[in-house]
C-alpha cells in the first residue's frame, strides 16, 4: 500500500437527497494512492448514488467530492481524465467486436495513433482480451464481458477506478481472476473505490472499508479495525479423549462462554472476547487436566460485522 499526505478520493460531508429520499446523507471518507476501499451496504444504501457523484454523473445536493484534489462540481472535465468507471451495468454495442469497442473508448478518451495503440494493445492483455480482439461482443460470457468494462474503464490509465458491483452474476472462477486483476491495479498504484454483495472477496482484497446504510456511513477502517470495533464472537470446537461433561461443567462455571453443547467427544461453545484469551484458556484446559486432542475457533467475520452494524433498514 502506498499513502500519500493527500488523499486521492475524498468525500466532504456529501449529501444527495431525492424529494424526501436522503440517499446520501453527510457521508466523508478518504482513500490513499494504492488503496482498495470496499464500499458495503444493502440495496438502497446510498453506494451507486456516491458513485455516480464521484464519476461526474450526478451532482450532490451539499457537500463536495474530490478526486486527485479536484473536485467533481467545480472541475469536472479534469476528475474525469484522472477516474474511470465501472458501472453495475453498461451496453453493448450490435456487430462489435473488442477491439472496436475499445478503440471506440480509447478514441473518447482523446487518444490517438500510436498511444492509442499501445494503450489496447496494454488493455487487452491485461484483461486477458487480446485473445478475443476479433469475437463480437454479443458472444462473450458474462465473465469477458466485465473484462471488456473494466478495460474501457481503464484505456485511459486513471489514477482513479471506481467499481460498482463488478462481481455481480460472475462463475467463481470468473470472480477470482477479476479479484486477481483489481490487486493488480492496485499494486501498480491505482486506488480502487469497489462495491459488492460478496463481503468474502471484500474482506481478502480490501485495504479499508466503509459501511453505508440508509445513506449514512456507520463505519470505516480496516477490516481488522471494525472488526475490533466490534464484540469479538467466536464459535470454539473441542475434542477431548475423555470427560466431556466434566468440561462442559467446568466452562459453565465460568464467565464468557454460553451455547455449551456436547456431542461425544466434541464440545462446542460460543465465546466473547480476543483470541489471545483463548490461548489462556486452552492453556487452563490442559493444566487442569483435560485431555484436548483438537481446539478450533471461527471468529467473526466481515459479513457478521456488517450483520451486527447494520439494521437491515430500507428507505
């Protein structure tokens, strides 16, 4: 990750409201050179809305946005060299084929001759498209199609991307090549502004996160930072070779642990607090002479983070 003392996406107290509707509600965040920031919320959070502020498409009520310093209401011509954007969903084009489709793009974006060239020829094999220069657009899958968006995103090489669900209706493998190609982007100094309903893939590729609701933002920071922000819940897996109820007992008789079930052997139990408290306590287990052949937690997760922020409200 790089930073830089200015951050290169910047939302000051933004606003959007349709009639009565505040889809954005004094939203502020800042994103750094090489950052990827995961932008989390439910339909109707407010996330399109703040993208299509920062790609000039739509103009906030209050508040302003800046991308590289500039900012979109009062230059908007000088954010849109630096920014490309992915939209949720983009047209194509009858008896096209990539090539052409790009070239098109590379053309609006005011490149021409040999620059232009370079600059599909760089696209193309970074999105894996050189190899399907020629195919029309309509026969590609859903996969190349994101492929060909995101190189008509980034023809003009911005320092900026923003990413609306750019994952959405991708095969697995699909998703993990384009989650392959956004760290890429990154590591080359791109900062990447990215939505998605996969909080899995967001929590593996994300620098930092922002949580929106009801066009409000509850959270942001790392993940490891929210997650920390919030009561840590784990879910602990035991195997003892020999008295499985004595543990049961035992654990019962203490302070933090709830939902004890034993099943032969395995003892499982629900817990608050930080791992480090679980390396003491399978340390009391053995100590007080409990055979434990196995002990495993799953902690929470950026998907119970977001469960536990949001509220599940609708606007």
């Amino acid at each position: 990750m790089i930073a830089t003392r200015r951050p290169v996406i910047e939302l000051r107290r933004l606003h959007r409201f349709f009639g009565r509707t505040k889809a954005v509600n004094d939203v502020s965040f800042e994103v750094y050179a090489g950052q990827v920031f995961g932008y989390i919320g439910p339909n109707g959070a407010g996330k399109t809305t703040s993208m299509r502020i920062l790609a000039t498409l739509d103009l906030p009520t209050a508040g302003d946005a800046l991308i590289d310093g500039y900012s979109v209401i009062n230059d908007p011509d000088r954010v849109r060299r630096r920014l490309g954007f992915m939209p949720d969903a983009f047209g194509v084009y009858a008896n096209v084929n990539c090539r052409e489709y790009l070239d098109f793009f590379a053309r609006s974006y005011g490149l021409h001759g040999r620059e232009r060239r370079l600059a599909m020829d760089k696209t193309m094999e970074f999105t894996g498209l050189d190899v399907l220069a020629e195919k029309p657009i309509s026969g590609l899958s859903k996969g190349m199609k994101q492929r060909l968006c995101l190189g008509r995103s980034m023809i003009h090489d911005p320092a900026v991307m923003i990413l609306d669900e750019p994952a959405a209706g991708l095969d697995p493998r699909a998703r993990i090549e384009l989650r392959e190609m956004i760290a890429r982007l990154a590591k080359h100094g791109k900062t990447i502004l990215v939505s998605s309903h996969i909080l899995t893939e967001l929590a593996e590729m994300c620098d930092v996160v922002g949580i929106i609701e009801q066009g409000q933002l509850l959270a942001t920071g790392s993940v490891a930072d929210i997650q920390r922000g919030q009561l840590s819940h784990s879910r602990v897996r035991v195997r003892v070779l020999e008295n499985t109820e004595g543990l049961a007992k035992w654990l019962s008789e203490k302070e933090g642990f709830s939902e004890i079930v034993t099943d032969g052997e395995l003892l499982h139990f629900s817990h608050v607090g930080e791992r480090a408290e679980e390396a003491i306590l399978l340390k009391e287990m053995i100590e007080t002479g409990f055979r434990i052949a196995e002990f495993g937690a799953r902690h929470s997760t950026l998907e119970d983070v977001f469960l536990n922020v949001t509220k599940g409200r609708v606007q």
